[in-house]
C-alpha cells in the first residue's frame, strides 16, 4: 500500500512475467499512493480510519499466516481493541490508545493457540504499532503532515530507487538467506536517495537543519530495509511467499507496508524522547 515498494521480491514465480508484474505494481501504486498523501493531507478522521483499515488488513493477514484462519474470535477482539486504540488517539489520547493495543496483545496471548501463542501476540502489536505510530505523528497540527511526507519520503525513496540499482548494478546479496534479491548496491542507493529526497521534503516545511534530517533520514531507510527483510524472514517461518493476495502485482498489505512499519515506528520513538507523547513529529523534525 503505502510502501510503493518494488524492492521486494516477486511471489508469483511462473505465472507472470516480470515486466507484467512491474505493470500491475506500477498501477497499484498510482491509485494508493494519492490516497495515502490524501488522507494525510486532511489529517484527523480520514487519516485515522485509512490507519485503521490498513491495521486491520495487517492483523488479518499475520494471523492467516501463523494461525490460519479458523479464530475468528481471537482476530474479532483483538481488531475491536486495535480499532479502539485507534478512536482514542484520534481524541488525542495517544497514552489510553498504547494501552488498549496493551490489551489487545494480552487478549491474543489468552485466546491465541498454545503452539502460536507469542507469535500472534507480536503480530497483534505490529498491527497496533502500524496504526498508532503514524497516527501520533500526524496528530501534531503544525509539524504532522511534514513528518509523515517525510517518513514516505524516505520509505518510497528507499523502495523505488534501490530497485532499480538493484537490477542495473546488481553484486553481492544483502541477505540472501531471507530475501536473495535484495543487493547492497541497491540498499545503499536506496538510503542516499532516501537522505536527499527527504532533506528536499523536509526543507519545504523550513526545518532548516539538514545535516538533522539526513541522519534521521538514513537510519529510518536502513530501518525500513530491515523491516522489509524481517517480514521476508516470518513469511520464510511458514512457508509462504506472499502475506496475501489483496493488491495486485505487489502481494498483501503488509507486504506492502513491512518498511514503512519500521520507519513509522522508529521516527515515532525517536520524536516521543524528544517531543513526549504531545510533540512526537515535532521532536523527530526540529533540530
């Protein structure tokens, strides 16, 4: 969805051809990527219930893959709590909704099966964190919208940029045991691009300290690298090479939204030590 991400490997090895398959992606995005600036353009209620909805899709999709799909009851309290969380940040009440993805994740690890118990458990909070994190940056009135432009900034940069240097470079794998496509060449290329898009971004809204933001910018594009490989590597636990079939030409959401997870989460960290819970996009962009 929001991760443009045609860095990540094909899932549909004999059924189309790569060009057709970069088609599908290349359409797709069109019409999410406008959606997902729309929606953070008019902040509040929108941006929330697009969160919303993407977070569902996420715990959906993680729970079919670790769980299968007979719990239904397990998925139907713990996306009521995760909507929850939800209504509460968008009162501004970013500590309760924390809380209720608290609650979430202790109701998953009493409902959960034995043998996928801490496995659904964490799923439960990556789903929680995908809605939470860009929705605390956002809630900043004057600084939201540039800290998310910038975290898709960086996540897009990243994604597209190392794709493509990845194909014409090419040499030696990232981490070829977990996703054998991705290239150092394409990682680093992808964060350079990263680091001056989102200077770029960042220098329409006046933050002025641009060395800040080309820091920042780096260690959010190696994160959202890693995000990417990590969710590669739960897919490889259970045998599947795609989270799931909603998107075409890119596989399921969050496969889609495995770098922008990371990114999210850790700007969110990063702007909450230094702006607290009312000031996280500020802290992550004023040097």
């Amino acid at each position: 969805m929001v991760g443009v991400e045609p860095v990540s490997e094909s899932h549909n090895k004999g059924r189309q051809s790569p060009t057709s398959n970069l088609a599908l992606r290349v359409v797709s995005a069109a019409v999410l990527a406008p959606l997902a600036l729309l929606t953070a353009f008019l902040g509040g209620w929108p941006f929330a219930v697009f969160w919303a909805i993407a977070a569902l899709f996420v715990l959906w999709e993680w729970i079919e893959l670790v769980a299968d799909g007979s719990h239904r009851l397990m998925f139907s309290w713990c996306a009521g709590v995760i909507v929850a969380a939800g209504f509460f940040a968008w009162l501004g009440r970013p500590v309760v909704g924390s809380l209720m993805v608290g609650l979430a994740m202790l109701g998953a690890a009493i409902f959960a099966p034995s043998q996928r118990r801490l496995w659904v458990t964490l799923g439960v909070g990556y789903a929680g964190a995908m809605l939470l994190a860009p929705m605390f940056l956002r809630g900043d009135n004057t600084y939201g919208f540039a800290s998310i432009l910038v975290l898709f900034a960086v996540v897009w940069s990243t994604d597209v940029f190392g794709y493509f240097a990845g194909r014409a470079i090419g040499g030696p794998r990232l981490l070829p045991a977990v996703s054998p496509k991705k290239t150092w060449s394409g990682a680093i290329v992808g964060a350079a691009a990263a680091m001056l898009i989102a200077a770029y971004v960042a220098s329409l809204f006046e933050h002025s300290n641009v060395v800040a933001i080309l820091i920042i910018a780096f260690v959010l594009s190696a994160l959202a690298q890693m995000g990417d490989l990590f969710e590669s590597w739960v897919k490889r636990q259970f045998g599947a090479k795609d989270s799931g079939q909603l998107i075409p030409g890119h596989g399921g959401v969050m496969d889609r939204l495995d770098g922008f997870w990371a990114a999210a989460v850790a700007g969110c960290l990063i702007g909450m030590v230094r702006g607290g819970f009312d000031g996280p996009a500020r802290g992550l962009l004023l040097w």
